[in-house]
C-alpha cells in the first residue's frame, strides 16, 4: 500500500524532528489534532507551531504498529506512543489509533481515536 510508505515516513520525520519532512506530506490546509492541550490546529503553519510548542515541553514518539484502510477511504494507523518529560521520565506509554483522511497524495485530515 503507497500510504503505507508515505505514513511510516511522516512518523520517522516526526520523531527525528524534522519539521519540514513531516509536513511535506501535508495538505496546505491539513486538520490536524492538538493532542497534548485538545482542540485542532488548521495548516501547515500552525501544526509546526503546535509541534515546536509541544516538543519544547515534551518529548513525545509514536511507532507504526498496523497500517490498514478501512472501508470509508481512510488509513488507520495503530501506534505506540511514549511520551516523556525534557528529563526523560515516562509520562505516559500506551497504544492509540491515528485515522488519516487524504486530499490525493497528502494528508487533509487526522483524527486520535483512544
């Protein structure tokens, strides 16, 4: 699956920090949760903001588990996410599902299903 590679790559960028990797495979638009303070973030602007926010307080990883589409068109994706603090202590470890919506090759739209 080619949204397979694309995601798995999007979670390498995020976790290596690499800003501009991670967004690249980003509508100009993109919906994207604020997972860490609730809410959502709309472009590609605000979610490297968000995540410059984010990482400046947390350090947070996410590792593909299982890629699979489901029946609507969107990629769901099973990770395992251990967030710590800027000392390095565990503040959570748990498994979460991210569902993807594309807009042709770049994500449009991300939800956090719990």
């Amino acid at each position: 699956m080619q949204r397979e590679n694309e995601l798995r790559a999007l979670y390498t960028a995020f976790n290596a920090r690499d800003l501009d990797g991670a967004l690249a495979s980003m509508a100009i638009d993109v919906d994207w949760p604020n997972g860490w303070q609730g809410g959502r973030v709309v472009g590609r602007d605000d979610v490297r903001d968000y995540w410059l926010r984010q990482w400046s307080a947390i350090d947070p990883t996410v590792e593909p588990i299982d890629i699979l589409e489901r029946p609507d068109g969107s990629i769901e994706v099973t990770v395992h996410q251990v967030v710590r603090d800027p000392a390095g202590t565990v503040l959570s470890d748990r498994e979460v599902r991210h569902v993807y919506t594309f807009l042709g090759d770049l994500v449009l739209r991300m939800e956090i299903e719990e």
